[in-house]
C-alpha cells in the first residue's frame, strides 16, 4: 500500500532492515520483476555501479527507446524520466524521488515559452533535452550537448531559430555554427558556478592538464576549456587521449565513471566561485542528482512506485521533437 506521506513527499522514506544486502536485493528485483535501471553520471557511485546502463542524455534517450524491459527505473532527474514516459506510454515508469527537478529546465515555464513564441511568427523552436514535457510539447526539435551542433546545422543558414533554455549553450552553439539564434536567458545553477579564477589555479599547479568543460558552463570557462562537450563526449575523451591529467568543470559525479575507466590518470573537479559566505568547497553537485539512493531505488523496485507520468495530450506533442532527434543522432 502506498502512504498518503510517501505521496505528499513524492518519495518512499520505509526504513531499510539493516540485515539486508541492499545491492543483491536490488538486482534480484530487476531480474524478477524485468526492470531495468537507467543512470546518469551525476548520480552517486553506488548507483552508477548497481545500474543495467550509464550514460548522457541522449544515450540514455535512445536506451529507454529500444529496451524490452516492463519496467524503465530512471535514476537521474524529472525531465529524463519524463523522456523515458513520452517513448514507452505503456511501460512503467517509475523514479526514486519525484523532487528530482532541474534548474535549468525550471527557467523554461510552457506558458512563457507559448508567449515568446506567439511574439516571434516564423521561429521554429528547437529546445535543449533538459525541458518540461510541456515545453517539449511547443518544440520543433530537441538536442542534447551531445548533437546540438549536428542538428542545427540541418537548418538552412536562413532559418530563423529560438534556442532554449540553456543561454551558455546556445551561445556556444551561435559560436561554432556561426548562427544567430534567438537565445532564451536560462541556465543550470550548478554549471555556471564554475569558476575561472580555479581552473587558472589548478593550471598552475597542473600545467599539463587538459581542461573539460560541459557547454552549460559560462563563457568565459569553456573560453579557456580544451575540450567543450557532453559528459559522454569528456569521458570517452579522457579514456582515449593520452593525457593524464584533466581538469574537470562539469558536475563531480562524472569523476566517478573517468576514474573507474582510467585508474592511471588524475581528474581535478573545478570548485565553485566562493559562496557569499566565503565558504568555498572543491565539490560541485547537483543536489537533485543527488537525490537518487540506494534505499529509494529498493523501495521504488518494491512498491513500483513512485511512477511518471505524462498526460496523454502532451506526450503525443511532445514524442514529434524527440523523434525528430533520435532520427537526426
Ligand atoms: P549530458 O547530456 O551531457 O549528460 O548533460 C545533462 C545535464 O543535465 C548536464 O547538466
Ligand atoms: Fe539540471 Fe544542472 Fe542538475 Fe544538469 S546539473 S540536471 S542541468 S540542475
């Protein structure tokens, strides 16, 4: 049965017996129940461990697109498992905790979006992944960090464009297509905390490493990045080159999946700019990533619950763009 406070909280808070090995009990669930669990590099290590498959948002996209599990547990934030919803309407969707939003796709509200495009006749709106289902809905196509360029580029050079939420991206996007797309001012709070002033730090005391930085960093960081990409494009990236040393600007969780693969190498996270209070930390997490334990995900597996849902009108609106993508990709 599931508790009134579990839905006001939007989690399950049932107590673990101690007694239990958390881990095997997960996998025996997922075997039983044919469930797969889907994990974003943000979220702990014990989670990218236990997880069927790992990846970026579009990997983890096109993997919801052909799984032939019943049950889809998506451990990232809202808008991923909204993504998985919107592919597969008749499987079960469920998320370890429903409070796992995201900055950046809270600074696109559909309504506002509706408005800027009523106000602009003749844009066609392409839209970051890290949107609302509703804002989806009001797409002409959808991209990742991982082929944003590639998709923009099938526009002809004359076509007037709306980019958003992400205003780093975007920018960045203007930059090397050398368009002028109309830029929606959004952005995560935790990639534009990043600071210069670190990565020139840690330069100096690291002179040979490279610095990797996600394109919803702030200008001036990927200004002095090496590699610009998704978190699937800096890993493979730090696999395959034969540096050794990488500084870090994208959130801490991806250091987990580099170290796993490079055991040999040293990755330097960039600390965030010192907080009002001047209390720097060398950590840069998104709390909502890290919402996702493994206590929820056991008691998501065994009450299948909490589950996503997106209403039938949206979906159908919002699977046209997604579609578009996965041709495209
Ligand atoms: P990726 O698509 O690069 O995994 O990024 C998702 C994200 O939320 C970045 O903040
Ligand atoms: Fe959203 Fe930023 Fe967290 Fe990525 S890191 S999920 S963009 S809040």
């Amino acid at each position: 049965m599931i508790k009134n406070e579990w839905i006001e909280k939007g989690y399950i808070d049932e107590p673990i017996d101690k007694n239990i090995e958390i881990v095997k009990e997960i996998r025996q669930m997922c075997k039983d129940k044919n469930a797969i669990i889907l994990a974003h590099y943000y979220t702990q290590g014990a989670i990218q461990d236990i997880a069927d498959f790992i990846g970026d948002s579009l990997a983890l996209a096109r993997k919801a697109e052909n799984t032939d599990a019943k049950i889809i547990l998506m451990c990232g934030v809202n808008f991923m498992a909204e993504t998985c919803k919107i592919l597969n309407p008749s499987k079960l969707v469920l998320a370890p905790d429903l409070n796992s939003g995201c900055s950046l796709a809270d600074s696109c509200k559909a309504e506002d979006l509706k408005k800027y495009k009523e106000e602009h006749p003749g844009y066609k709106v392409v839209s970051y992944v890290n949107t609302t289902a509703a804002v989806k809905a009001l797409t002409d196509i959808v991209v990742t960090s991982g082929n944003a360029k590639k998709i923009v580029d099938t526009f002809p050079k004359d076509e007037k464009l709306i980019f958003g939420p992400d205003y780093n991206l975007g920018s960045y996007i203007n930059q090397i297509t050398g368009r002028n797309m109309l830029l929606w001012n959004g952005g995560c709070h935790v990639h534009e905390r990043f600071s210069v002033d670190e990565i020139i730090k840690l330069k100096k005391l690291h002179p040979n490493a490279k610095v990797l930085a996600h394109p919803e960093c702030k200008g001036p960081v990927l200004a002095v990045a090496d590699v610009i990409g998704s978190t699937a494009v800096l890993l493979n990236y730090s696999i395959k080159s034969s540096e050794n040393e990488f500084i870090v600007a994208t959130e801490a969780g991806i250091l987990h999946e580099m170290q796993r693969n490079c055991s040999d190498k040293k990755f330097y996270p960039v600390p965030p700019e010192i907080s009002e209070g001047g209390l720097g930390c060398s950590c840069n997490d998104c709390e909502y990533m890290k919402m996702n334990t493994l206590e929820k995900i056991y008691n998501t597996l065994k009450y299948e619950w909490p589950s996503v849902e997106v209403p039938d009108n949206i979906r159908k609106e919002a699977l046209k763009p997604i579609e578009r993508m996965l041709e495209l990709s």
